[in-house]
C-alpha cells in the first residue's frame, strides 16, 4: 500500500497540549455523575415521601396530642405534658388490656410458627400436586378478617355452637369460650392462628427452596437422616427469614383488633375485659370515652413496646447467629489441628 504526497500540503502537527472539554461536554460528563450517585436516591424516594405522609407525620401528630386534654368533639384543650401517660400507666384497664394482649400473642406466635415450619418442610418434599397444596394454604389469608372473626365466633358460642356441641357428645362440659379469660383467649389465638399461619409457611417454603440440594445430598451421603438435615442444615440456613417472620408475627399480634372486636360485637373485648386486647381499649378510650389525649398516649406506649421487643428479638438472634459462629469455628480448628498431628505422625 502506498500514499500519494502532494507537493506544496504539509498536514499541520498534532497539538500535544490536553484538550479542553467544552461546555456541552462537561454538562454531559456532569449529568452522568448525578444519575449515578442520584439515581438510588430518587428511586426509592417515593416510598420515604409516602412513608413520611402516612407514617412518619401521625407518629409525630399522635405525640403531640397526648401532650394535651383532647376531647374527640371538644377537640384541643390544655396542655398537660405528661400526665395522660400516668393516668393510662395507673389504670388497671391498661394492663389488664396488655395482659390479655401478651397472652393472645404467645398462645398464636409460637404454635404458629411451629406448625408454618412444618407444613413448609412438608411442601419443600417431593409430593405429589405441590402447586395445588401450596395455593391451599394461602386460602385462608384471601378471607377477610371479619369474615374468619364470625364464622369461628359461631363455632366457639357458649349455646349453640359446634365446638361445645362436639364436647358434649363425648360426655364432657361445655366450656365458657366468650365468658372465661383463658378459653376466649385460645378461641381467638385460633383464628390468628387458622389465617395466618399458611401465608408464613409461604414465606418459610421460598426460604427453604434456596438452600443448595448439593448440601442435603451430601449429607445424606454421609448418613444424615432427615431430622438430622432439617435441623442441622434447613433452620440454620433460613434463620434470617425465621428472624422476619417471628418480628412480623410480633408486630401484628401486638396490634391485634378485628379478631377480638368481631368475636363478641356487643362488647368491647367481653363483658368482664377479659379478652379486651391494648388496641381495642385504645379503640374505646378515643371514640366511647372520647379522650384523645389518653388514647394517644396508650398508642405511643404501644409503639414503644412493640420497638422493645423487635429489638430484644433482634439482639435475640444476633447472639444466637454469633454463638453458632464461634461454634463452628472451633470445630474447624479442632479438625485442622487433629489433620497436622496426623501429618506430623506421619
């Protein structure tokens, strides 16, 4: 290949100066910068605007009004600093309500839990119909509340419904299921417990499908039978999502309301209180007694409460998570010590 010079044009020597970008360069290099570093922020602010809207501003409104004797018709009156928080913590009715709150809880949570952890592990198997299974344990959560609320009131009702009927078959007494604390308070932890324990085992099963088949083949290799898996392999490996389900379980058992509102519609959690959950006698305190002032003060000691115990479950399974680590460290040393004794005897 040859090149043609023409006599008389020199081609001008190449500046060895930097180029100066200009203006519409730098604007562009500029707006590249801010969508990289903006971007994120613009993407998820949406969710903090309405957060901020719906969440963050009646937090701080409901504060505010707890400082002050409010009345529901009367509306803003003097302000009283502190002391709607005194008069609920010294009411009876507050513990009384916190109590039958805590006890609905424990007798819903943990059964649970325990049993969305077993129909998980059951769907997670090799059975026949998995699709059919899975999509009928989500059934009961399409029902409404209200709607669960009637049915299992009609079941538990002292008279006529079928659960005493069923005992009085078998020569047993009917039980007080509306009138005694302890029956009212299984009747209603079963109708959390029928709703919501489906859409856990959900939420468990999409945990225990992401733990590697490889894991459990080989260790059912090495003679690992399926509780020794299960327990040594699937719980350890879904412990963030056991950690969510238990805060969320926590969280919505703590605000329970529908289940024992609709369970005996003529009373405000029994006749005696004695299923009367805290946010049922939140309930009444701001639109029977119509003081505003005190009901905001039993929703922020409530909102305390449930942070209290999201972060004693929080520190909870962190030690838990940290103690299996310093375990399963030491036994990695333990066996890297025993393999150099055996090549030093070697």
């Amino acid at each position: 290949m040859t090149a043609t010079l023409t006599p008389g044009k020199t081609t001008p020597p190449r500046s060895t100066s930097p180029r100066t970008p200009d203006r519409a360069e730098r604007r562009r290099h500029w707006l590249s910068r801010l969508d990289v570093k903006a971007s994120p922020y613009a993407y998820v602010a949406p969710f903090f605007i309405v957060f901020g809207l719906v969440g963050l501003f009646p937090l701080i409104y409901t504060f505010v009004v707890s400082l002050y004797d409010w009345d529901l018709l009367k509306g803003q009156g003097d302000f009283v600093g502190i002391e709607n928080f005194v008069n609920v913590l010294s009411d009876e009715y507050f513990w009384n309500s916190l109590f039958n709150t805590f006890s609905i809880f424990i007798l819903s949570s943990i059964p649970q839990l325990i049993a969305a952890t077993f129909i998980a592990a059951i769907l997670d198997q090799n059975i026949r119909s998995k699709t059919f299974w899975r999509m009928s344990i989500l059934l009961p959560y399409v029902v409404t509340p209200a709607a669960v609320a009637l049915i299992f009131s009609n079941m538990f009702s002292e008279n006529y419904g079928l659960i005493n009927n069923m005992l009085q078959n078998f020569g047993l007494d009917a039980i007080g299921w509306k009138t005694d604390t302890l029956p009212s308070h299984i009747a209603i932890a079963t109708m959390v417990n029928w709703r919501w324990t489906g859409y856990n085992a959900l939420i468990l099963l999409a945990a225990m499908q992401s733990v590697p088949r490889d894991v459990h083949e080989s260790a059912a290799l090495d003679g690992a039978g399926m509780l020794r898996r299960f327990f040594s392999i699937t719980l350890p490996s879904i412990r963030p999502t056991m950690v969510f389900v238990i805060i969320t379980a926590t969280i919505g058992g703590l605000q329970i309301f529908v289940e024992p509102r609709m369970f005996d519609a003529a009373t405000a959690g029994g006749s005696q209180r004695q299923f009367q959950t805290t946010v049922l006698y939140l309930w009444e305190m701001a639109f029977f007694r119509q003081n505003f002032g005190e009901a905001s003060a039993i929703a922020w000691l409530l909102f305390l409460i449930i942070v209290g115990i999201g972060l004693i479950n929080f520190l909870l399974s962190k030690s838990i998570a940290t103690a299996e680590t310093k375990v399963s460290t030491t036994r990695r040393q333990r066996r890297l010590a025993a393999y150099r004794n055996k090549e030093v005897s070697r």
